[in-house]
C-alpha cells in the first residue's frame, strides 16, 4: 500500500483528509515534527491547513518545517497544498500582517470585500483552470470556506502564467482569486478537495497518481453545471441537519420535535426515534446533501469529555462523508467528571481532529453577547467564540440562535430592535422583536437576534444558524422575515433553519430572503422529500444547484 505524508501543525480537521486518503487506497502517515525521518523519505507530500494565516505558518516555522518544506519542493517531488496551504505559498496575508509565508509567489492575500456578499466565503463555486489540471472540471463545485483570497486582476494572472504558473480562478461576486495553482511539482487548491465530494476525491486521486485527465461534458451538462454569479457564484447550499440524543433506552438516536418537544404525543411518550446518526448522515450525503450538521441535545453526564459520543459519531461519519460536517452541543468551557476543566477551544479541537469542520455555539453565544456589551461593546477574549476563532478561523465557528417572535405596540415599547411584520397577533399589535432563548429553548433572555448576532459577528463567528422555536416542526416553512432581520444585521452568512415542510420552502427562502443556505431536518426525516429532490426543484425553477458527479 503506497504511503502518503501529511504535515499535521494541528490545524483544523485533519481526519477528513486522512479518511479520504484511505479511502483512495493508500496509508497516511502525520508528521508532527520536521526532524521526522519521514519527511526526507516522502515521495508524495501534503501540506493542508485551516482558520488563521499567522496561526498557520506561525507554527510550520516554530516547529521548524521551513528548511525542510523548502528542500522537499526543491527536490521536485510532489506537494499538495490545501487551503490555508495554498495560501502559505505567498508573501503574507492581510489577516496577519506580521506573519510571513513562503514567497514561493509575489503576492499577498486580502480580504473579500463583505459591502456586496457575505464573508467569510462559504459553500460551493466553480474554479475554471487554463489547461486541464489533475482533473479540476470547470463544471463541477468545490467547496470553499475562506474571508482572505489571492485576488487577481487579468494583468496579474498573465505575469503568473508567464512565470510558468498554471492558474485556475473562481469569481466570488465581482472578485476573481485564485482557487488553484500548480508549477512543476507544486500544485495547491483554496477549496477543500476532500469536503467536495466525489469531485474533490477525484482531484486528490489525480494528484496521488500524478495523472492530468481530460475534462468532457454534453452541451447540456455545461448547461446544468455552468455558473451565473446569480448568487455572488455560490450554488444554493443544502443542508441536512440531525438532532442528537439518547433515547429512554440509552441508544443513541436522532430525533425530531415540535417546538424542541421531541416526544411522541401520548402522554409519557418516548423519544421519536428516527434513526441511527451516522447512517442517516451517509444516507443523506449520497442524495446530494452539501453539508450534514449534527447538533447534541443530550448532555451526557458522568461521560469524560474525550469519551463523548459525539466524538465516535463523528469518527465514523467522516469515514464517508466527504462534505463539511457541523457539531453542535456542548462547544463551551465544561468540568470533566475528575473536575479539571477543559476550555472551550479544547473541547473544539477534539472535535475538529474527530472529523468536524465547524462547531455550532449556542447558549454560551448568548452569555458571550450579554457580556459584550456589558464591557461597553467589546470581548475579553475569553469566550469560546474569540478563542476557537482566533485558532481556527471565523469560518470555524457557528452560531446556533434559538429565538422567538415577540409582539409589541412599536418599536417605542421596547429596547430590542424591531420589524413591522405582515402578520399581526391576534391583539392587532404588527410589531415584534425575536427574543434569544438558551438551554434549548427553555429559558428567555433580554437579548434580541438583532443585537446577538452583531455581537457574535463582532467578536469572531463566521455564520450564524437561524433556528425558529414559533416554525420548529411546523411545515409551514421558514420565517422570512426573521431571516431578512438577521441578513440585515451581519454581513456573515446566515443559514435558513426551522419550518420547511417542500421543496419550494426552500426556494423561497433563498429567492426572498438572500438566504445563504437552507437547512432542513424533519423534511428529509420522514421521508416526504429526498435532498435530492429538493434540488431537482431548484434547478427546474432556475436555481443552481451541486450535483456531484457518480
């Protein structure tokens, strides 16, 4: 079995690269230390990373892999870059000024720009190469999760391909970047090959072979797959989303409820049982899902945090299912049952190195906001967002709001921002603000999602995971004006979640609303729609959508 090697500076989720190595056939060894032996060995070597430029290279050099990267790619052999590995073959980024890359390319990273998309950049693009590049298909989505890019104008692009670059870009909104590169041995993508599906495990089989394919598709399949910018050139994001729990048997299920009730109706009913997690997690990746999120509603007690089982579930679940995976539950600074305290960006990390992509915050976001602005609008740099952002990335970290509606006579009766909405209570009041709730929905705090998610955005998260306690098992699709509410208060993507009983709920979410994905649960559950079929209807009615290739 060949052997591939992995550079391992414990950033972000290495366990997703490492199970779709395997499942190409081969044996992946981590190198942790530059004095590694290995190193020198490699014939085949990849150099992935993730969240914050400075963290990233800030390591390769303290634990002195310069000297040694830079040999191995003077050898001529193969090397991979992923992501924040790709970026490191550049000057620096404007994310950390002070921190410097490899300079192997005279250019430096910067910030989208947010005032006409949202940023981070978050879900599936096309990326079109000049010649045909480890079978990088210009119709087919990779996925993509990054603020800061390589942003090119057609000058740049030429001077690099004049210097023997191969360069394949992607458009976000008006912005061209580079979303892959390759010269001579080194070839490096700003997506996720191995969160892309069955396209992206093609690129990582390519690349491991060493082979340059050519690309061929029917008129009509440019038609279906090709990009219209119609949406800053993201297809329409999908998600399936699993609650998690223990059963009144011990088993681990997922379920679903009506407004976070997730008993069967008679009195002293058991917990719905709608599945086994890691099952339901495949059976959605292979009808189209572009993310699964799991979230915990069991606080398992008298468990040591390393032995949680949503860690097992994870493990298992990234073994095939190779799109980003979201866990939620239990992301805060926590007492394990010896009494030590683990923070919350340890906690994370477990997570991360199990196979997750991005953690989702719940109640302590709310506690983190409340304290923000408590200090005057500003964090201390203790809560669980600032700390996983700041190592991971904002595009790491996930914020899960749980709010309801609240009427009001206008927007004088209360300190909480409101919205005229186009459905009054039975009062006549047609004003009303969304009240954050935590603890799963039990308890009501003054903090409405206006000013939550501006906090949260303010001290790091990435996107925000807009729940609906009044839609939850509704059916009646999502709340739209509760949506646009968020959309217009953070330029960070906000995901649609609660209420969607058909496809066209979803349509409508995203034509309405600038959602920036959908997200659906009891839907898919009861089997009235597959993922797929949600899609089908999107791409009928004109929407983009991923369809992976078989």
């Amino acid at each position: 079995m060949s052997l591939v090697h992995v550079i391992d500076v414990e950033s972000g989720n290495l366990q997703s690269l490492t199970n779709a190595i395997e499942y190409l056939g081969y044996k992946v060894h981590l190198i942790k230390d530059a004095q590694d032996p290995e190193l020198a060995n490699a014939s085949k070597l990849i150099l992935p990373g993730v969240g914050n430029f400075g963290h990233f290279v800030d390591n390769l050099q303290s634990r002195g892999f310069e000297k040694p990267l830079r040999e191995y790619i003077a050898s001529k052999r193969p090397l991979m870059g992923i992501c924040v590995g790709l970026q490191t073959l550049f000057n620096g980024s404007e994310e950390s000024p002070e921190s410097k890359g490899l300079s192997l390319i005279d250019l430096k990273l910067t910030k989208f720009d947010s005032s006409e998309k949202p940023v981070p950049e978050i879900g599936w693009n096309n990326c079109v190469p000049k010649d045909s590049l480890y079978g990088l298909d210009p119709y087919r989505r990779y996925y993509f999760v990054h603020s800061y890019a390589a942003i090119i104008s057609p000058d740049t692009k030429t001077q690099l391909e004049n210097e023997g670059w191969n360069v394949a870009t992607a458009k976000y909104g008006s912005e061209e970047f580079i979303a892959a590169i390759c010269k001579d041995n080194i070839f490096a993508t700003q997506f996720h090959p191995e969160k892309s599906g069955l396209a992206g495990i093609k690129i990582i089989d390519n690349f491991l072979k060493q082979q340059h394919p050519p690309i061929e598709h029917t008129q009509r399949e440019k038609e279906l797959l090709g990009n219209d910018y119609s949406n800053y050139g993201l297809s329409r994001r999908i998600i399936a989303c699993l609650d998690v729990r223990t059963n009144d048997q011990g088993d681990l299920v997922v379920t679903k409820g009506d407004q976070y009730d997730v008993r069967e109706k008679a009195v002293g009913g058991n917990v719905r049982n709608l599945g086994k997690p890691v099952e339901l997690a495949r059976k959605y990746y292979e009808q189209g899902a572009d993310e699964v999120t799991f979230l915990n509603i069991t606080s398992f007690r008298n468990c040591p945090v390393k032995d949680a089982p949503m860690l097992e579930v994870l493990r298992q679940a990234a073994k095939t299912v190779f799109v980003p995976l979201t866990v939620g539950g239990g992301i805060k600074d926590v007492i394990d049952v010896d009494g030590t305290k683990i923070p919350a960006l340890q906690v994370a990390g477990m997570y991360f190195r199990s196979g997750a992509d991005k953690v989702s915050i719940g109640s302590d976001a709310v506690y983190a906001a409340e304290k923000f602005y408590e200090l005057g609008g500003k964090g201390d740099g203790t809560s669980p967002i600032e700390t996983i952002s700041k190592a991971y990335g904002a595009q790491a970290v996930v914020i899960s709001v749980d709010p309801k509606r609240v009427y009001v006579d206008g927007p004088d009766s209360t300190k909480h921002k409101t919205l005229k909405t186009n459905f009054p209570n039975e009062k006549g009041q047609s004003w009303c603000w969304y009240q954050c709730t935590v603890s799963g929905g039990r308890e009501s705090r003054d903090m409405g999602v206006w000013e939550l998610t501006k906090a949260c955005e303010a001290l790091g998260a990435g996107e925000i995971l807009l729940n609906c306690i009044d839609k939850d098992g509704s059916n009646s699709g999502y709340d739209l004006e509760l949506i646009q509410h968020a959309k217009d208060a953070v330029s960070i993507p906000v995901i649609a979640s609660s209420g969607a009983g058909a496809p066209k709920d979803f349509e409508e979410a995203f034509i309405k609303t600038g959602a920036d994905a959908c997200l659906g649960a009891g839907i898919f559950h009861r089997g009235e729609y597959t993922v797929n079929d949600v899609k089908q209807y999107l791409l009928e009615h004109g929407l983009k959508v991923r369809m992976d290739s078989k």
